[in-house]
C-alpha cells in the first residue's frame, strides 16, 4: 500500500545479488505504476522502463527526443510502487560524459536499482532499425568511467549496452563489451545480436553478466526462458510486449466502439473493476483509512 513495502537498498541488493547467482532473471517492460504491479504479481524478477515505450506514450518516435527529466519522472513514478529492482533505459546518458554523470545521480535518486547507457551517436535511433552509428570506443568509455565514477550507491548497476553488432560486426561489437567492462561496467546489454551462436559467442567472450532484448519485430529471434537459460543470460528484457499487447487490445476495441456504437460486446474482455480494485488494494487503503479515522478519544477529565 502507498508504494513499495522494501527499501531502494534492498532492491539494488536483490539485483546484484540476481546477476550473481547465474540464474535468469526476467525484466518485462512497465508502462506505467500499474503495469508494474501486474509485473510483480506475476512471479517476474524486475521491471524494466522503457525508452521506446516512453517516446511512444509522449507521441514520439524513439530518436533520442525525450529528456533526463521525462525519463527519471516516468521511471521513480514505476519503481516507487514495486518490490522488484526497476532497471531503465538512459540512451546515450544525455550528453557528454558529465551528463551521464549526473544522469545516474538522478537516477539514483528516483529509485532505480540500475539503468543502461549504449555507445550510439546522439540523436540515436531503435536499436533494431538500420542506419545506426556508434561512437568511438574510447568516448563511450569515458561516458562509462563518468557514469560509474558519479554513482553514490555501489549497488546500483551500470550496465553497457552495445549497438556495434550491425555496424562493426559480432567481433568489433564483443571487443567494444571488453572494454566497457574494463571501464567499470557491471553488465553488458549486447543488441540486435541475430541468432543464438551470437549470444552463445558473446556470453564466452565477455567476462561480465549478460543482457538480451526479447523485443518483438526485431533483429533477435524470440528465445525461450530455457533457451535463455542455456545459453547463460543473465538478463531478458521484453522492453515493449505489456505496451504492444495493451496498444493492440485499445485499438480493437475502439473499433468496436466506433462501428457498433457501445461498448456492450467488449465488456468481457475487459479487466473487471473488482479486480482493478485487487491489483491497487483498495481493501488496504480503506482498512488503513478506518484504522486512522475510526477511533474515540479517551475521558480524562
């Protein structure tokens, strides 16, 4: 009730301590408070924010046009309701390495129990789109040395993610994560790999944890948990699946509404309102409110 019951600490600590443990841990994409508690009551390990999801949500294609500020507002709003770590997507850290300095303290700040920053030019673009372009390794190093350098909490988790698989190949890509790592990166998001032997290739070659993007329509096949799991990934993140499901039943039935009239017939794909009222604790809120307000003062005159 009123937000999550564990501190920020106890969070960034179940991270590090998940990435530890060798086992898979599952990250789908929160597109606001609510979607997160579905996200936690379903058994998954952390949630992930999006910054194509919260480029879709303004109206925005994702290029590199929403701010520090959109994104620490929209990711505290989602972490501060969940138990689970909230891992969020940076970009390029908005700017220069003393931006992404004082990216990560402001993300701190808001919550997070890590966040990602990748080695594209800025404007950026999808990470599954082509005509990307990557920074020199050595300026995305500082960026790296920058953001880790900033972090007041050790645990808080600095991952690197990587877009030089479809502009250097899978080896430029595998030696760019070496030296992210030397950097001080804590996790390596490799993207748009495009098969499972380039997966397999990088969790060899890179001595720190592995990230992979299950994001559908893209350049990754769509691997299963125990394929995940096979393959030693350490992280899956599924960035856009709960939006694309919600955008998708949004507009079947506002077809529906549009052609018939009402929305009788939609009625019972609907989530209910009792269950609305599960997923918020409205039964906490009000036991709380009457514990408050229910009481009477004692006579002591």
């Amino acid at each position: 009730m009123l937000g999550a019951t564990t501190s920020v600490a106890e969070r960034r600590r179940a991270f590090r301590e998940g990435l530890a443990s060798g086992r898979l841990l599952r990250f789908p994409g929160a597109f606001n408070p609510n979607s997160a508690l579905l996200i936690e009551e379903h058994g998954f390990e952390g949630v992930y924010v999006s910054g194509a999801v919260l480029s879709a949500e303004l109206g925005l294609p994702d290029i590199g046009l929403t701010t520090l500020t959109e994104v620490a507002g929209r990711a505290h709003a989602i972490a501060r309701v969940t138990n689970l770590p909230a891992l969020v997507d940076a970009d390029t850290g908005f700017g220069e390495p003393m931006n992404a300095a004082r990216t990560v303290q402001q993300l701190e700040e808001m919550g997070l129990a890590g966040c990602h920053i990748e080695d594209q030019v800025n404007p950026k673009r999808c990470g599954h789109l082509d005509g990307k372009a990557v920074v020199g390794r050595d300026e995305m190093c500082r960026r790296l040395a920058a953001a880790v350098g900033a972090r007041r909490d050790g645990d808080f988790v600095v991952c690197a993610r990587t877009d030089a698989r479809a502009v250097e190949g899978l080896d430029g890509a595998i030696e760019r994560a070496k030296a992210y790592v030397d950097a001080g990166a804590d996790l390596i998001f490799a993207e748009a790999l495009e098969n499972e032997h380039e997966f397999e290739q990088f969790k060899k070659a890179v001595p720190a944890p592995l990230l992979a993007n299950m994001t559908e329509f893209g350049k990754s096949p769509l691997l299963s948990r125990a394929t995940l799991e096979a393959l030693g990934v350490n992280v899956a993140i599924y960035p856009v699946t709960f939006f694309r499901l919600a955008m998708g039943a949004a507009e079947a039935g506002l077809e529906v509404l549009a052609r018939e009239g009402d929305q009788r017939s939609l009625v019972d794909k609907m989530q209910t309102r009792a269950r609305l009222y599960e997923v918020l604790d409205y039964e906490g809120y009000t036991a709380f409110d009457g514990e408050i307000f229910n009481f009477t003062l004692e006579d002591n005159s």
